[in-house]
C-alpha cells in the first residue's frame, strides 16, 4: 500500500457519548498504518482551534443558549476540518464525530442540518455508527468520567440516540452494535473495510 497512488478515503466514525468513537479511531489508525497506510485523524470538538475549545466549554454549562452554542461551535469545527484536513495527502482522513453531531439539535432542526450537510459535506461508504444503547452508555460515562456534560444524562441519551438511530438509518451509515467488547466492535469496522487490505 505504501507508495501506491489512490484517492483520499474518508472514514467516518460517529456515535453517541461513550459509544468508543475514539477508542475505535484510535486502533482503526493503528491497524491502517501497520498495513502502510497513511492516516490523517481529527476529533470533534477540536483541541486545538477557537472553534473546537468553545463547543467544548458549552456542553459543560446548562441551558438553550449553550445547547445552541455548543452545537453551533461544533459545526464550524467539523467544516473548519473539512477545509484544512480532507485535502491533506494520506491515504486515510479519519473524522470522530461528523454529521452525527446534528442529532444534538433540538427537532425538527436536527433533521434538516443533517440532510443541509450530509449534501455539502464529502461523505463515504466508510462511516461507522457504533450504536451503543443509552443505558450501556450512562452506565460507561458513570464509571469512566468525573464530568458530565449536558447531554450525558440517561433521558438525553435516549433522546439523542432516537434521532442520531433515525439518521443512520436514511443514510449511508454502517450501523455497529457498540455495547459489546472493544475487540469486537473493531473487528467489525476492520471486517467492513475494502477487500484491498
């Protein structure tokens, strides 16, 4: 693979709070760069723009005002992405957290984000959604983190779940049941790669 002259592939992998995003980005970069790849990886909110810091510091305070913040600063994060990363010259652009993150919208304006997006923005074949129910989620973000954010609590993450399930469903999304072991889930999203690994 390495060497070879090939189209940049997106992968995206998106899902709910303590669904294993990072995790399963971070051992999806692994396994691309063993195999020669080259890889590019972002997560949403960024850490490292004005853009990705504010979405952050507003999912940690209460109320609409921040609900729209949050998801406002979030967008402009993942287009700030797009524009700078998805031209780099690798093999693999790996975004963490992308379209999904319309399902934070309160409704019906999450679903017309979404399709406003999902038609401007690049999308691929490879854009995992790990599917973790919202009690194995809470149950997750109780045991692994000392802050929550705003919509880390059980009745948002059924909420949020219903709407981001819903979007999967009508888009090109591979949709991966994430409640089960790490290994598991990762061999499913290497299982569903192309045959050219």
């Amino acid at each position: 693979m390495a060497g070879a002259s090939r189209e940049l592939v997106l992968i995206v992998i998106d899902g709910l709070d303590a669904s294993g995003k990072s995790t399963q980005a971070l051992g999806l970069c692994d396994f691309l760069k063993e195999h020669g790849a080259t890889v590019c990886l972002r997560f949403h909110p960024s850490d490292d723009n004005f853009l990705g810091v504010n979405a952050r510091r507003f999912l940690y305070l209460e109320g609409k005002k921040a609900h729209l913040a949050a998801a406002l600063f979030y967008m402009l994060d993942v287009i700030r992405s797009i524009l700078l990363y998805s031209w780099r010259r690798c093999d693999y652009t790996v975004f963490v957290r992308y379209l999904m993150g319309t399902a934070y919208l309160p409704s019906p304006l999450h679903r017309i984000a979404y399709h406003f997006f999902a038609s401007t923005v690049p999308t691929s074949n490879l854009m995992f959604f790990l599917d973790v129910s919202p009690e194995e989620a809470n149950r997750r973000i109780q045991h692994e983190r000392r802050r929550r954010e705003m919509f880390e609590s059980l009745e948002e993450l059924k909420r949020i779940r219903r709407k981001a399930f819903c979007l999967a469903l009508i888009g090109k999304w591979k949709i991966i049941d994430a409640d089960g072991p790490v290994e598991t889930v990762g061999e499913e999203i290497r299982r569903l790669l192309p045959a050219s690994l």
